[in-house]
C-alpha cells in the first residue's frame, strides 16, 4: 500500500477557481436563462495578433519537414529569444545568459518550490496569487494550517490593506528565507513605488533572504516612474529572482511561454551559485518551453508584434477604467490603473456573501477576495478581460445593482 503525500492533504478546501466554477456550474443548473459575464479568472480573451500566430503557423509547418524538423531545444530556450526579452524590458539590468524561458510563470513558481525544498521559511503578502501559498504547502515549507489562526503554521503573511498602502511592513518581519513578491499585485494591482522596492532589497540584503518577484502584469504599468521590474533596484540581482509571463502580455495563457531570471551574483549562504544548482535541477525536472511557442515569443518581440500586443493591453486598461468608473459609484476601489484587476471594497459581510450577491442580483461572476488570503476579506476581485460588449454590460449591471 502506497502512503499519499501528506503536504497535499494539508491543502484546504480547493483551489479557489476551480471552487468559483463550481458555484458558478451550480447557479446555471438552476438558472439556465441567465447570460452569465464573468469578471473572474484573469484569462485573457482577446485573439493573439496574426503576425504572432502566423509565426507560430510558420514553426508549425516547418516541423513537417525534414530541413525544418527540431527536436529539443536548447535548453535555456532560444538563445535570440532570451537576447530579444531582454533588450526590449530589461536593457540596463539583465545579461540574456541569466534568462531561462519556460512554460509559465506558475510552472517555474511550482520548480522554484520544488528547488528551494523544505528547510526554508516563506514569507508572502497577503492577498496574494493562491499558488506562492498552496506551493509552498505542496513543498513541506509549513506547518499544518491552524484553524484559530486561519492560517498555515510556519508560513509569514505580510498583510496588504488600504490601511498601508498594500505595501507590507518589514520592519516587523522576523527572519525568512524566500519573500514572494508581486507588483502589479494579483489581486489589488498595486503597484510598489521605487522606494518600496528599495526596501524590500534592502531588507533581503541585510538578512540574506532571496525575494521571488512575480511581474507577470508589469506591462500594465502606466506610470511611468513606477519600476517594472525588481533589477531597476541597485543590488536587486544578489538577492532577486524575477518571473515573467507572455500570458497577459501577449494572449499566451493557453500557448503557455514565459521566463525566470537567475542572476549568477545570486548565492546560497555557502557560497554555492543559485544559478549553478538552478541548472542542474531543470535540467532533470524539465526539458524546455515549446519550440512553437518560443517562435511565437520571437515574433512577440519584433516591431509589429510589440505594436499589436500594446493595443491590446491597452484594450484590458480601457476596460478597467469603464469597470472601475462604475464600481466606483458604489464601493471602494484602490489606487490607479495599471493593472488589469479592481480591488474592490464591498463592505464587512464575507467576500463570498458579496460573489453570491453579484452572481445571483447581476448575474456576474467575480472572485471573492478571501480566496487570495484573510486580508481580502470583504473585498471582490474583478477582472478587466473580457470584450467591450461584456464590459459596457457587466458595468451597466453594476451601476443597476
Ligand atoms: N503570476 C501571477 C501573479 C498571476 O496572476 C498568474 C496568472 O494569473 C501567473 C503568475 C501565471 O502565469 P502563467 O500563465 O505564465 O503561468
């Protein structure tokens, strides 16, 4: 008889949007006539530019042939790949040899778990994107969850409200290893100012700590005097992994490609190169991103494609701003746009109560703010993907609730 991995029955209750669907399934069994928009799960919706699924067509098609076949690929991904990511969004900060590319964000967020091991103390904000927490459980890197705590043993929640800007207090963080950190935060779209960076690298510094940095929505930044990504911090590269995503900025969720940047300054506290090790693990738990995807990637990064792929995040960013005018005139939003999420205050009943509320009275689905950690309590996720018919609906709804 085979013992099941105990980390995976600590896990609570189900992932959070497999549990938003379920809710949503159960309503149009009993509502079969209600036309449903969703504002919930952060897919994106609009069609990848023709001159990215036509390169990606073209690598498809040269497979079919014997001078065009390639098996696997290098294993960092294509070389011109990592050499274009890097001159468009990191030209003063990064070297391409220190780019992996990948299948997704949260792929190399569940490896980096899996690299990391057990022995290491995690710290995160709170909301966060529920894969820093249910990885770092699959991992052995907390206790059990607590039920008068209504949170895992072991496991640092740096609380982000309105009360601190949803920027966490360090001064009061006692000693982790790995700080998970998102900006433009999944689910409030903060974003952290320069200063805020500087000293959460410096915090790191100071105590040796390695700060996991998410930037998967850092296209949407707007202002332009906000960092997007955790290297415009002087240091950042001795104690920073970043992890970036073609999923919002490109219509990739389903093509799956992204990146991860191990910078070689990185160390262990023995002195062993986290790059080093890095290598040696994916080398045996992966054997690169998709050839097709990666062709995809490239034309991504070319003239036409930058073009293309700008019109549509400013599409979603347009969206955001009908949604969040019209929320606005009855609860609470946070913050400017650049992000393609509204963070929404609805009031001291549970988030839950507020996703039945707006699931049964304006028929929208949205993602109840307690799903992505206690402080999200009483707030509501909405989500700006989705076509402008939709929108203009779902925002009239909201104004009609
Ligand atoms: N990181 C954050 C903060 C996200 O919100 C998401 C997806 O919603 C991801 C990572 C996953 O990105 P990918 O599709 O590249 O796996």
């Amino acid at each position: 008889m085979v013992k099941h991995n105990l980390n995976i029955t600590k896990l609570q209750s189900s992932y959070l949007f497999p549990e938003v669907t379920k809710r949503k399934n159960n309503f149009l069994e009993k509502n079969p006539q209600a036309k449903l928009i969703s504002l919930s799960i952060g897919d994106t919706t609009e069609p990848i530019p023709s001159p990215i699924t036509t390169a990606m067509h073209d690598a498809a098609l040269r497979l079919a042939s014997k001078e065009g076949y390639e098996g696997y690929g290098p294993e960092q991904g294509l070389l011109e790949l990592r050499q274009k990511i890097t001159q468009q969004y990191y030209p003063k900060h990064i070297n391409s040899d220190d780019m992996f590319i990948n299948d997704g964000a949260k792929c190399d967020i569940g490896r980096l778990q899996m690299f990391f091991g057990q022995d290491v103390k995690v710290a995160m904000q709170d909301p966060a994107y529920p894969v820093y927490v249910d990885g770092s459980v699959l991992a052995g890197q907390t206790g059990d969850f607590c039920q008068t705590k209504e949170a895992y043993n072991d496991l640092t929640l740096l609380a982000c409200t309105p009360k601190n800007n949803f920027f966490p207090h360090l001064s009061k963080l006692s000693n982790v290893d790995l700080i998970y950190f998102c900006s433009p935060h999944n689910p409030t779209g903060a974003v952290a100012s320069k200063k805020q960076l500087e000293e959460l690298v410096d915090y790191a510094r100071k105590n040796r700590s390695i700060i996991i940095y998410d930037s998967a929505y850092a296209f949407y930044i707007q202002d332009s005097d906000l960092p997007k990504s955790i290297y415009e911090i002087e240091g950042a590269d001795e104690v920073a992994i970043e992890v970036g995503s073609f999923s919002k900025l490109a219509g990739f969720t389903g093509v799956r490609l992204g990146w991860s940047i191990i910078p070689s300054k990185l160390k262990f506290e023995d002195g062993l190169s986290v790059k080093k090790l890095w290598i040696r693990f994916l080398s045996t738990v992966f054997n690169g991103a998709s050839n097709i995807a990666q062709y995809g990637g490239l034309a991504c990064m070319g003239p036409e494609g930058q073009s293309e792929i700008q019109k549509i995040i400013q599409f979603y960013l347009e969206n955001a701003r009908i949604l969040k005018k019209a929320i606005d005139q009855k609860f609470q939003t946070f913050g400017n746009i650049n992000a393609p999420y509204i963070w929404t205050y609805m009031g001291d009943q549970s988030s839950w109560d507020y996703f039945n509320l707006l699931l049964e009275k304006a028929h929208l689905v949205t993602v109840p703010g307690s799903g992505f950690g206690s402080n999200g309590e009483g707030f509501i996720r909405f989500s700006s993907f989705g076509s402008r018919e939709n929108i203009l609906k779902a925002a009239e709804r909201l104004q009609q609730l």
